[in-house]
C-alpha cells in the first residue's frame, strides 16, 4: 500500500461562472492507496466498418497519475561548450525528435538528434545549418508533419550588415527539412522577407492537419525602435514559403507562439508592451494565415509583467494559453483558455499553486492532448534549487492535479523546457541542465501509471492502452466498459455508450445558410436530409433534432430530400464563431434505429 511517504497535493480550480478565476486550494493527504478513477470517453455514433475510438486519457489515481521515465542526457558534446534552447516534437509513429542550440565548434550551430524508442536512446546528433560554422545560429524551432517530415527554424546571422553605429549585426530566420526521418537535412532558406535595418527574433512553428507550415517570429526596427509580430506559410513541404505579413498592428510586441486547431483555425499569443507594462494578447486566422483577427488581451490584471506565453490547441478548437506573471510581486504561472477564438477567456488562475515567498516559476509550456486534457511544464527555483514541474488536467482546464517534479535532482540549474505529447497520450519533456557547470540536454517521459483494459461490449476479445480502437462487426447498440487498474491492484471502472449505424441509415445533411451572421433577421435555419440507399420517407420525422435540442417548426418532401424548418433565434444559442462550425442532426428511422448527419457553416463574429 502507497503509505509512506505522506504526500500533498493541490487542486487549482476554475470558477466556471465567470471569466475571473478563483484559486481554491484542497489538501489530499494520501495516507492509504485510493482506488483511481476511470473514464470510457464519450458516447459515440459510428457507421458500421468504421473504427470506434476509445479514449480513457481523462481517467486519473489521486496517489500520481503520471510516472516520469529517469532523466538522461541526450546530447554528446565534441568541446566543453554549453547545450541550451532544446526544443521537442513527436511524430505520428511515436518517434521523438529534438533540436537545440550547440556551442561545440566556437560557433553556435542547430544541432538534432532522434529516437525511436520511447527515448531510451538518442541517435544521429548531427548540425542542421549549412553555413560551414562561419555563423551563429539559435532558438530552434521544430515540428513533424504526418508523413514523419521534419521541419526546423531558428535565428541565423550568416548574412551580417553594418548598422548605423557601424556594428556588424543581422537576424533572420532559416528552415531546413528532413525527409527521411533525421538522416539528412535539406539546403537551409531565409524565409524572412530581405530589409537590412530589421533583426528577427524567437521563431515559432507549427504543421497543420493538412500539413501545411506556419511560422511566426518577431521582427525589430532599430531605427525606429518598434517591434512586431510577423506570419510566413509554407504549402508545399517547405519548399517555398508566402511573402510575411504582420500579425500586430501594436509596435512593441514580442515572444510570439502559434498553435493551429483540427479545423485550421490558427491561435497566435505573445507578450506586448503597448500599455506600458508587458501583458499577453492573442490573435486568430480563420482564413489559412491571410489575414489575423482581433488583438485581445489575455491576462486580467495589467499591474506588473506578463511574458513568455505558451499557447496549444486542442483538436476541438479550444486554445489554452499559460505564461509568467509577477502581478503579485512573485513570478508565477498562470493560465486560461477560449472556446471563441479570444473574445473570452476563462480564468486567469495561478497554475503553479502556492509556492515559497524566495521561489519563482517560469518558462512555461502546455499541451492539450483534447478538450478535455492538458498537461503543463515549467521551471520553479530559488537560490539554492531548480525543479522541472508537470500538472496535468483531465476536465478541460477546470482544474489542475499534482504538482510534481520531472526531474528529481533540485541542486542543478535548469532551464527553458519543451514538451510535446505522443499520440499514446504521454508527455515528453526536455530542458537544459546545468551538469557540471555545463548546460546539457535532458530528457523524460511521462507515462500514465494505469493499466487499461476495454470491454468493447460485443463478445470480442479485450482491448489494452489509454487509447485503442475497435471495428464491430454488425449494425447495433453496445456498452464498452473501461477497467483501470493501479500498481497496488485497485481498480475503477466506466462506461460508454457505441452506436453502430449501417450504410442505409446514414443520411446526409445539408445546412443553409452556409454562412450565418448573428446579426442576420432572417426566419430559418433549413436542413436537408436526403439518403442513398433508403427511403426518405422511412424517416420519423417526429424524432428529428437539430443540435441535440431544436425540433423542426415544420417539414416537408421536396423530390428526393426532406426539409426541415429551424427558428433561427434558437439556432444562434447553439454554436460559436468560426470558418468550419459542426452542425448535426439526428433522429430515428421507423424501425427505430438511430441516426446522426452532420454538416459544416461559417459563423461570423458580429463585432467584426
């Protein structure tokens, strides 16, 4: 039994009524093993020979949820030179890829390595840039497409200019590629546009669903002494990017992050000064990266400094947002999250929890695996101490559990982490250690301590994992049942409901409007349903709802479809602002099996 020692944990909580966080504070002392708690996921609607996924990575065991492998170095230094600015992505096949900045050859050089097994081992250190260490390069950015394509930024200065002091000086931002899974990099491009006067700063990248690049960075005019934040794209693997455009029309903006949802809309925060004292603000795209919407600010106290943001989407199109605020006269990490891309934000709660009067916390990052899970990584240190900290959220950002330390050895300084999740819902960290005097590259991942075990309801054998997917074999309704077990053998179970439709009872819909403007005076949301294989008069139209909760106010056959007839006032309290808005209905067939169509609408901002 998990009796010794005795452990405290807190719970960082959101009040769910207002945007205003409120921090609240709840002890749990674990003096007995407590059975964890599962959960199956959401209920599902498939077509039958579709896979049903199952996802139990909102369950969680109130005694730590979340075991970190040992720390190991990752790096191998050639000279006694510095190791630092490590950052992380992980590709589709789980494979781990890291990048960072190298002072081994006198220069500073992008230096990457990889492993393809969960981290045990790190193989293929090689230097990305091509400028023969002539030049300094550093801050690395890196991230994977679906096909395992590696993409990498950073600052370069291989291209130097006299400035009007007559010092020699230039920044831009380089790209390179791999295809062929980190053996060879490609000839490095400036993606930057070409001003002599300007110097880049802090790249920032991110791969699509499409696999389409995007990369922001932020830019100085010395001669002007402004600063803003500045957007390029790529659509062909890297091959050639679009002319940048400016994110801000503010001209002291700086540390700019992207993050892109599963529908494409892409969330940019960074820190500015256009108040006077640093606040984070957040901006979004809803058109592939042409233009950039609103500028809103993020944090809800303007005294002290916000910097450093983080910034994550999760696939539903939540974006989530931490950074580092010493409103309170402490650097700490706070947190928040919007459902409609910035008009709101929810909370502003200090993520890091209460911690001792001499610490502060710092460097930032957050992932969310969904909607509804988040994990966060931070550095918290004081004179004497530096820890690598992770708390992880099951219920959307609501609350925060474990504060808990990935790497176990507080006498080394540590800075600037990067995590990344793997598609296994584990957490992998890097961060810069000082062994020795000496900044090295280290490594941990963190793994759901759980077993999983699916009952997927139909006789079939067992599934395993936090994740696992399951094809039924015939049109129905089924109950999976997910059992967790923890290392002690306690046990906690949950259930999901599957429905398994058949080809004929799928109708498809189609919405118009196909853009709606909240503003609009118009009547009706119409819907058409109309079906391949089946009659459309074999439809219970008395069973059709729109969004879960709209009936019909009237119907009718139109040739081969049926019309159905919304209040539009009604409709509008339904879905939020966005380019690619889901809309479902569903109903029953006469012989009452089920059915779910869906259809996607653009939602305009009124107040734009």
């Amino acid at each position: 039994m998990k009796r010794t020692p005795l452990r405290t944990y807190f719970l960082v909580c959101i009040a769910t009524t207002a945007v205003i966080g409120v921090l609240l504070v709840d002890s749990i002392t674990v003096d007995q093993n407590n059975p964890p708690t599962a959960d199956a996921g959401d209920d599902q609607t498939i077509q039958l020979g579709q896979e049903a996924a199952f996802d139990g990575s909102r369950s969680y065991d109130l005694d730590g949820d979340v075991s970190f492998s040992q720390p190991q170095k990752v790096n191998v230094e050639l000279f006694d030179f510095n190791q630092d600015y490590p950052e992380i992505a992980v590709a589709k096949n789980g494979s781990i890829h890291v990048a960072w900045t190298d002072g081994s050859s006198g220069h500073t050089d992008i230096v990457y390595v990889m492993s393809s097994d969960n981290g045990s081992t790190f193989v293929g250190q090689k230097v990305v840039n091509d400028d023969n260490a002539s030049a300094h390069q550093w801050y690395p950015e890196v991230s994977v497409a679906s096909d395992g394509s590696i993409y990498v930024v950073w600052i370069d200065d291989r291209n130097l200019y006299l400035d009007k002091n007559g010092n020699t000086k230039n920044n831009e931002i380089y790209f390179s590629r791999s295809t062929d899974g980190g053996g060879s990099f490609s000839q490095n491009i400036g993606i930057n546009a070409k001003n002599g006067s300007v110097l880049r700063r802090q790249p920032s990248i991110a791969v699509d669903y499409n696999d389409n690049i995007h990369v922001v960075w932020y830019e100085i005019d010395e001669y002007n002494n402004t600063t803003w934040v500045t957007y390029a794209r790529s659509t062909d693997g890297g091959g050639s990017f679009s002319i940048p455009i400016n994110v801000t029309q503010a001209e002291n903006c700086r540390e700019p992050v992207l993050a892109i949802s599963e529908n494409g809309t892409i969330g940019v925060a960074w820190a500015d000064r256009r108040t006077g004292d640093m606040d984070i603000y957040f901006s979004a795209s809803f058109d592939d990266g042409n233009t950039f919407q609103g500028e809103h600010r993020v944090n809800d106290e303007t005294t002290g400094n916000q910097i450093r943001p983080a910034i994550s989407a999760s696939p539903e199109g939540t974006f989530h947002i931490a950074w580092s605020d010493d409103r309170a006269q402490q650097r700490i990490i706070y947190y928040a999250l919007t459902s409609d891309f910035g008009s709101t934000f929810l909370g502003n709660i200090p993520l890091s929890g209460l911690i001792a009067p001499d610490t502060t916390a710092d460097h930032p990052t957050i992932n969310a695996l969904s909607e509804h899970v988040i994990h966060a990584v931070w550095i918290e240190e004081n004179a004497t101490e530096s820890h690598v900290i992770h708390r992880r959220s099951v219920d959307g950002g609501s609350t925060f559990l474990f504060h808990q330390e990935v790497a176990e050895n507080p006498a080394e300084e540590k800075w600037g982490p990067s995590s990344a999740l793997g598609h296994d819902g584990s957490i992998h960290v890097v961060w810069e250690d000082m062994i020795d005097y000496r900044g090295s590259i280290f490594y941990s991942r963190g793994v759901l301590t759980l077993d999983f075990e699916w009952d997927f309801g139909d006789g079939t054998p067992y599934g395993q994992g936090v994740k696992t997917g399951h094809v039924y074999a015939a049109a129905g309704s089924y109950v999976a049942i997910l059992r967790v077990t923890d290392d002690d053998g306690a046990t906690g179970t949950d259930t999901c409901n599957v429905t398994v439709v058949s080809g004929a009872d799928s109708p498809t819909l189609d919405i118009d409007p196909d853009t709606l403007n909240p503003k609009s005076k118009g009547r009706w949301i119409t819907a058409y349903l109309s079906a391949e294989n089946a009659s459309i008069y074999d439809i219970d139209v008395s069973t059709i709802l729109l969004q879960d909760a709209l009936a019909p106010e009237r119907w009718d056959y139109q040739d081969d479809v049926v019309m159905f007839k919304f209040d539009r006032q009604d409709f509008k309290g339904t879905v939020q602002v966005g380019e690619s808005v889901q809309v479902k209905i569903s109903g029953k067939w006469q012989d009452g099996t089920q059915f779910e169509a869906f259809d996607y609408i653009r939602v305009i901002d009124p107040g734009r």
